[in-house]
C-alpha cells in the first residue's frame, strides 16, 4: 500500500471512530491523542501573528515621541494635539506622533513599585535613543538636569524662537552644576488648552540625545504660534 493510501485509511478509519463516540468521549479522544499537535499549531499560529505584527508595526515611522510625567488629571487628552501637530506637519496616518501620560515618579525617596517601574520605562526609553521630549513638573526637570538629560534650549532653539519663548524659560543646574535653561514653562503655550492636563505648570524639556530634535523643536513652535 503506497503512503498516500495509508493515511487515506487512517484518516478514514480515524473518522470512524469518533463518528461512534459520544460528544463527552470525543472531545476527551481528541484532546488525549491530538493536544501535542494542537500545542505545535497554537505556537506555529502564534509566531506567525506575531511576525505579522511586527513586519506590519516597521511600515509605521516615529516623527515624535513625548512622555508626559506625573499628569494627574483626570481630563487628560492628547488626542487633539496628536491630531493638530500631525495635519500641521502634514502627516499620514503611518507617522506615529506619541504622547505617554502614564509615567509617575517622586524623588523624594519614598518610591512606589509603580515609581520604580516608570523609572525603568524611562531609562529604557532614554537609553534607545527613542525620546524626544518630557514634559513634567519641575522636580522631575531638575532631576533629569542635573543628570545630563536635556540640551540647553539657548543653544539649541533658533534664535526668533528663543525670543519667543526666553520669558517662560526655567533655568536649572546641569551635573556639573552649572545653571542652565533646560526647560520652557508652557503656561503661555497652547498646550493645557489642547489637552487638559493636570501638570500646573508643565515644563518643556528636549531630551539631550533625541534623534529628533528639529522636530521636537518644531513642535515646541507649533504649540506657542498655533496652526
């Protein structure tokens, strides 16, 4: 008998048996002799999802990448500035603007587990050269600062920009201890009013080793000048 026609009889002779089961003796049989072949195809179907997602996810590009920390507001949204800052710089729907308003952290000592894990998301963050901006309140600015994390926006902002901004600027000491303006105080900014949120007041800092930085720049412009 040639191989084709032995599995056409297994295949037949296997139908027949559950065909006499009942449905309890069924779903036992076939749980019983098939589950390896079932635990094989569940990984075979997992892998092939998750390759899917990630081919799919690297058609998507980064333009801005913000995380927002310690916003306790319970009206928070950035969906509005998301969709504004996006048809302002004529985005398509695969341009990925990013706002993470779930970071908390407290440098007072008494860290949280949730502190420390937001801790390690941002570092991570950080580290992958995958953030632009922090907009924050100004412990964590002078923290950051005082770590080398944000460049000096007197040196880096185009100076019609740096005059539009200088008034709000928030000067803090570097980690050599040299006082700097590493952040803008949004207050006279579009920003709460595009997003409601409960950072009173929120501070603009661009992280030193964006790979972004005319963006997060341009951003800065957008959320002082408007549309």
């Amino acid at each position: 008998m040639s191989l084709k026609d032995s599995l056409k009889a297994e295949a037949q002779e296997e139908r027949k048996k559950l065909k006499e089961m009942s449905f309890r003796d069924k779903i036992w049989y076939i749980w019983e002799y098939y589950k390896i072949h079932m635990l094989i195809g569940a990984i075979i179907l997992f892998l092939l999802y998750a390759g899917g997602v990630i081919i799919y996810q690297k058609t998507f590009t980064t333009q801005l990448n913000t995380i927002i920390i310690n916003d306790t507001g319970t009206l928070s949204d950035y969906e509005e500035l998301t969709n504004r800052f996006k048809g302002h710089m004529n985005y398509g729907k695969k341009d990925l603007v990013a706002f993470d308003n779930s970071i908390y952290l407290s440098f007072d000592g008494a860290t949280s587990e949730m502190g420390y894990a937001s801790l390690a998301k941002v570092t991570a963050i950080v580290a992958s050269r995958d953030l632009d901006l922090m907009i924050c309140d100004q412990d964590s600015i002078d923290h950051y600062a005082s770590n080398g994390g944000y460049m000096d926006l007197e040196e880096v902002l185009p100076e019609d920009l740096w005059e539009l901004v200088k008034d709000d600027a928030y000067y803090t000491a570097d980690e050599d201890g040299s006082v700097h303006p590493f952040a803008i105080d949004l207050k006279n900014s579009h920003f709460t009013e595009w997003t409601n949120c409960g950072l009173n007041p929120a501070y603009f800092g661009l992280v030193s080793n964006s790979t972004r930085t005319e963006t997060a720049i341009e951003f800065l412009r957008f959320l002082y000048e408007g549309e």
